[in-house]
C-alpha cells in the first residue's frame, strides 16, 4: 500500500496537509479543527511511513525527516489520536507473545539494570527541567480540575500515604523509588522507615543526597538493589511506576516476591500503568527508544498472578485521563525550557522526547491507557471495610522534603 493510499485509509478527521517528496500535496480529513501540515522529505521516508508508520514516524521526526510546517508534533499526534478508531488495535499472537517474552521482556538483572540506566541515568538537571521540585516521574492525581502540577503530585503522594494506612514505626519498602521524594515524604510525615531501592545510579545519587541533607539518613535509606534481592520482612511496600519495567515474564515473581516480603497485617500498593483494551503488543518506538524492556499490561494479565502469589486485593482504583493531564503539563514545560535542554543535550534528543510526551499523551486520551492503584494484603481484615479512610491522609506528606538543588 502506498504512503497515501495509507493515510487517506486511516485519517477521517481533523485538516492534513501532507507535501510529499515529488512536491505534491494531499489533503485529509474533513476540514475540522486546526489546520496541521508537513512535509516529507525524502522518497525513503516516505516509504517507511507507507511500511512501517509506528516506528517510522517518530524515527522520521527525529532525524528531519519528516518537517512540520504548521502545527507542532503535538498537534499531528492529537491529529492522529482523533482517528484512532480507523486503525485497528493489533492483536497479540503466540509467536511475537514467545519472541517479546525471551527476548524483550525477560529483564534478568544484568538487562533490567541496563534497561532502566538507558532511562533514568539521564541527567538529574535535564528531568529538572520539566518535573516538579520534588521531582515526581508517575502520574500526578488532579483531585480537583485547576490544580497546578505541583499541586497534582503533593496530592498523589497523600492518596497514596492514605491507603498505605501507615503508623509510626513501620518499616516500609519503596520498590523504584525514583529520586527519593515518595519515600523522603511519608518516612518524615509518618515517622516511618523507608527503605527505596532503585536500579538508577543517578536517581540513587540524588536520593541519597536528598536524605543525608535534611538529616534523615537513618529513616530514609537508599540502595541500588534489585526487587528480587531483598529480604524484609516489611509492615508496608509501595511500588510506583516501576511494574511497567518488570516484564511480563516476571509478574509471577514480582507478586511472589510482594507476598514474601509482606508481613501478614501488612498493606503494599502498587501504582501502575494499565491497558483497557486487552493484552496487546508494546508501541515499538517507545520500546526502541525510550523504555527497552518495559510492557503496558492488560488487568486481565496481572490478577491471575495476584491470586497465584496468595494476596488479596482489597482496593483498586482506575485513575483515567490523570495522566494525560500530567503528561500535558509535562509538555509545555519541556518546550518552555527547550533551549537548554538541547544545551544538555543535542536537537535530536529534543524531538525525541517530544514525541514521546506526545505520543504518550495520545495513549491515555485516545488508545485506552489509565493507571491502577491497586491495594494488597494477606489478610481479609488488613485493610478497613469502607473506603472513607482515604480522605482523611496527612498533609505533610505533600511537602516537599527539600528542593534539589
């Protein structure tokens, strides 16, 4: 199929304009909304958009192949996100489902140490650019429309303090703990121990100098270990987006692990990312370029492992279009601070990561993602019967500890 016959098959809505190679034009859509327009630049590109569109459209971006003339990224992907019902979800079959499984999400330690490096072992000064003060990487939760970011991610980190039920005392584990803010908050407002483990040199680094400098080395500690090589036992565990790295292969063994370390009154919560519409593959560029090793699951592929490892789950709550709205926010303050990012870095790195906000952020408005927060324990009686208790959540917890200098 040709790269127009393809486009035209696919893009229903919204007003396209498309220069191809020859210096022709097409037009797509109906003519509503903003007018987006780009240009291909090369024959080859061109035939790689008609092959393959999910790889190359980002590749093409990144490497000038593909030039927008009017309208941003942003705006052809939201283009796109419009007529997401014209392209069928592909469905996953037993093989490409044995090959991702061995040789994409296998994530033993050596691999899943590389996986997260290529990530999160970016500059600390670069994810300062666009994140919070408090330097929160999950999504933030609007309990109320006009909420600042800021504002978003303090109450994220109280929702979540909330259902962990936390008493003074507690020895709590923080699986993924990013640069420590989770962790730095609840071990401070709670009077609790943490301990936050991370496969990140540059996020251990910061985490650790986050706790040392506000004196509370001895009640916020963190390591560069792997989920699999801790100990516990621990009253309470929490793991926020870190499932997604864990690969498919390991779910078993993550709620395993989550159900060992547990002990019997505890409370964990996991906060995830989450798929409505089944066990699908990964969106490959995302998987090439920005999270090697990391998989979106349907709930349908996370509860049999749940109830295997003998947890129960007493309180999962569907967090829709948060991330979107985080994602956004992310967006525009990646672009209000993108000369010196590319300063940090270089103009390729830039379109990178600007189609991946963009992309992202169609994934939850438009292709069916949303984050699960998913409460568990071992006993029935872990957990109170009604959900009243999460209202009433510390708010201390949405301080930040200290600003990262």
């Amino acid at each position: 199929m040709s790269l127009e016959a393809y486009l035209r098959r696919v893009i229903r809505e919204g007003d396209l304009k498309v220069t191809l190679p020859s210096g022709r034009a097409i037009t797509l859509g109906d003519g509503s909304g903003p007018p987006v327009a780009l240009r291909i630049t090369s024959r080859l590109w061109a035939l790689k958009l008609a092959v393959y569109p999910s790889m190359a459209l980002g590749e093409a971006y990144m490497a000038g192949g593909l030039v927008m003339e009017t309208g941003g990224i942003h705006d052809l992907i939201e283009l796109i996100g419009r007529n997401a019902g014209y392209r069928p979800l592909k469905r996953t079959n037993a093989l490409a489902r044995w090959w991702l499984d061995r040789r994409l999400q296998a994530n033993a330690r050596a691999a899943a140490r590389r996986n997260v490096a290529h990530h999160y072992d970016l500059s600390v000064d670069f994810y300062r650019r666009f994140l919070d003060p408090d330097l929160q990487y999950s999504c933030a939760y609007f309990a109320e429309p006009d909420m600042t970011l800021e504002q978003a991610q303090a109450a994220k980190k109280q929702h979540i303090a909330a259902k962990l039920l936390l008493r003074r005392g507690q020895k709590v584990l923080d699986i993924g703990c990013g640069w420590g803010g989770l962790g730095l908050s609840i071990a401070r407002a709670a009077d609790v121990v943490v301990d936050g483990i991370t496969l990140s040199a540059e996020q251990l680094a910061t985490a650790r100098w986050r706790s040392e400098s506000s004196g509370m080395a001895d009640r916020a500690r963190f390591t560069l270990t792997d989920y699999r090589d801790v100990a516990g036992p621990y009253d309470r565990i929490v793991s926020v987006g870190m499932f997604e790295h864990v690969g498919r292969p390991n779910y078993q063994d993550y709620f395993d692990q989550i159900a060992r370390l547990l002990k019997d009154d505890g409370v964990a919560l996991v906060h995830a990312i989450g798929r409505s519409e089944g066990p699908a593959l990964n969106q490959p560029w995302v998987e090439k370029y920005i999270f090697p090793g990391g998989y979106i699951p349907a709930l349908s592929e996370v509860m049999p492992c749940v109830e295997r490892a003998g947890l129960i789950v007493a309180d999962i709550e569907i967090l829709r279009l948060h991330y979107a709205e985080t994602l956004r926010c992310w967006r525009e303050r990646f672009a209000t601070q993108r000369a010196q990012i590319a300063a940090i870095y270089d103009e390729r790195f830039c379109r990178m990561w600007e189609f991946y906000l963009a992309i992202s952020e169609l994934a939850f408005r438009h292709r069916g993602h949303f984050v699960f927060q998913m409460q568990l324990t071992k006993r029935i009686d872990a957990a109170p019967i009604t959900r009243d208790y999460m209202a009433r959540s510390d708010p201390r917890v949405a301080e930040p500890v200290r600003q990262v200098a």
